[in-house]
C-alpha cells in the first residue's frame, strides 16, 4: 500500500511522520506507514489540559487519546512523541471562537486549528525531523495533476472533510498525504481490526473537540465571562420583541430557542447585532442572501469569474455560484449565510479554495 503515500524512491530510505489524535483513522494511516518500510514517526499534539479531559469521551488531542495513540505506536513498534501545545491552542483558538461568538459571528474552530497550530506547527515539527511527508487521517484526497498536486473531495460522501481543509496551502499540499481519502469508514475500521489496534472501535470525536456536549455558551463564558450581557431581541423595522440572554446563544437562521408568543409566523434569526446587543428576527424570506464577501482566502487555483460550486456551512449541498472580485454571487439566492462560517469553492470534486465570510448582500432589502 506505499502508493497510497506516493512517495518515489526505496521504502527503507523513507521517514513519514503521521499526526496522531488518539482516534481510529490516524491510527490506521499510523500502521499503514510502517507496513510500507518506512521509518514511521507519531507525533500528537496536546491541545488542552491533560487532567481536566482525561476522561471525556468524543474528545480529541487530550488525556485519554494521548495513551491511546502512545500505545498505537507502541503495538506498531515506532516512535512517538507529544508536544504541549495547550497554551497557543488556547490563544489562537479557543479564544477567538469566543470572540467571534461575542461579536455575532459563527465560528469554525476546526478550520482556524487547521490553519494555525496542527498544520503549521506539525510541519515545523515533521521538517525537523527530516520527514518526506506529513500524512493524516483527514478523508480528502490528494491528487497529482498536470500542474502539481490537487485538493479533492473523499470519494466516500458521508466522511468528506475537505470543507474543513480549504485554506490548506499549496506548499503544504506538496508535503500532506491524506492515505484515507479513498477508502470508506467500515473499511477503514476493518483494516484496524485486522491489524490488531486496539481503537478499532473506539467512537469518532464528535462536536467541537474543547465543547462538552455541544455546549457552546458554557466555554464562550468561560473564557469571556461577560459574553451573557442581556439586549432586546427586535423584527426589521426594530421594534421590540422579547428579550435574549446573550448573543451567544443564537446564530444566523436559528428558529427554536426565541420565545416570542403570539407570532403570526415564524421567525428566524437573521443578524446579530454586537453594537446594540441586540437579536434580530425576520421571516425566512430575510434569509435569503444573492452575495457574501469573502476575506482571507486561499486559492488553490483561479477562481474569478468562473462557474463553481459554493458551500457555505460545512453539512449544506454546494450551490453554483461565481467569484466577483471578493464577492461569492449566489446563481439563485441561498438561506443562512452567517458571517464567520467559510465559503469554499469547487470545480467537481476538486477543491479550488474559499475563504471567511465577512458580510452577506440580502436577496430582500431590510425594511429603513
């Protein structure tokens, strides 16, 4: 299975160094590595405080999966080693999501750790340790193209992660092998079973890996103890409706959880206001947006003007859409565009790049 790393040259002669999270699929890409001959190095990021979860399930890069990938490695006979990265975590990540929850916004952790302390600081790592490559347990594949290595979707749907990898650069393309992005996770757990590793079964991390049990608000207080700050929830034209508990506890296009009586219709969550602390509530027409900006993007391949396909949370269907300048121009208006979420761009299966969403263009004109 060396091809699934694509790597020239004599396996013996070879150091791949694999990212691992404790969990199943990195632990497989782990065994794949060193069936292959080469030196195979593991290497986990501690992220967060190793006491405190220890013993959660569905957590990632902490206590318990720290042990597991160690006993991986162990039962593979190759080395590992942890680095205590909690403090940049902290800093780069845990931290902006709750700013970015404190100004109305809609954040993805998952693409920021990516971006910042996994990619960034693995590659340090693996390039110091004289690696050929990085590989991971991501379900994206990497393809070689007529123009050098290419980012696309995991053939099996249901695992696809490469919404989540869209600022994934080319440098860093040219060095990442995603050994798993072919393959569907029923196998992928066989292959563990038969391999003798003992998180064959271990549960997928679910939610956000610092969340406890999906509890957003809880970690924003935590970290921003004056995130709850009370405001007026108001309609269009703002007129009072009721009273909220905080911003942080509502997103773009939320219906449940307004407590509004005596509605004629539904109301949805259509913007949040930071400024006045307030919720503002619309029909589910008011969420129809013809256009989002796009800030900080990475691209992977041209993308001005040229008809792709947008996805603009990470479980909605691409919808086909066209970059204007720094503006993604809907072909028919889309729901629940949330600033803070990722626009990311793809041309088939082949993932072009994408970028933040700063700010949306209403199909429907609010009301003066």
């Amino acid at each position: 299975m060396f091809d699934l790393f694509q790597l020239e040259g004599p396996a013996k002669a070879r150091r791949i160094v694999v990212a691992m999270s404790g969990g199943v699929d990195s632990s497989v890409v782990a065994a794949l590595a060193a069936q292959t001959g080469a030196e195979t190095i593991g290497i986990t990021l501690q992220l967060y405080d190793h006491g405190a979860a220890v013993n959660r399930a569905g957590s990632c890069c902490a206590g318990r999966d720290i042990r597991d990938a160690r006993a991986v490695c162990d039962r593979l006979g190759i080395a590992h080693y942890v680095f205590d990265h909690e403090s940049r975590f902290r800093d780069t990540v845990i931290e902006q999501f709750a700013d970015e929850y404190m100004n109305g916004r809609t954040p993805i952790p998952c693409v920021r750790c990516n971006m910042g302390v996994k990619f960034t600081d693995l590659f340090r790592l693996a390039r110091e340790l004289g690696a050929d490559c990085l590989a991971t347990g991501h379900y994206v594949r990497r393809i070689e193209g007529a123009q050098g290595a290419e980012l696309h979707r995991a053939l099996d749907p249901a695992r696809d992660q490469s919404y989540f990898l869209f600022a994934t650069t080319q440098d860093q393309l040219d060095y990442l092998r995603f050994p798993l992005g072919g393959l569907p996770k029923p196998q992928v757990r066989a292959l563990a079973q038969d391999m003798g590793l003992a998180v064959a079964a271990k549960p997928d991390s679910q939610d956000i890996c610092f969340v406890p049990n999906g509890d957003y608000a809880s970690v924003v207080r935590k970290v921003r103890p004056e995130a709850e700050s009370d405001g007026a929830i108001v309609d269009m034209q703002g007129r009072e409706l009721g009273r909220h508990k905080g911003l942080i506890h509502y997103t773009v296009g939320q219906r449940r959880g307004l407590e509004i009586g005596g509605l004629a219709e539904p109301l949805y969550v259509v913007r949040l206001d930071p400024e006045k602390q307030q919720v503002v509530v619309g029909p589910k027409q008011a969420l129809a947006v013809s256009a989002a900006r796009i800030v900080e993007p990475n691209w992977l391949d041209t993308a001005e003007g040229r008809p792709v396909m947008a996805k603009v949370r990470s479980l909605a269907k691409p919808v086909p859409a066209r970059m204007r300048g720094d503006w993604l121009e809907f072909e028919a208006a889309e729901y629940g565009v949330a600033p803070g979420q990722a626009a990311v761009l793809y041309d088939g299966d082949r993932i072009i790049g994408g970028g933040w969403i700063e700010e949306t263009r209403r199909a429907m004109a609010e009301a003066a």
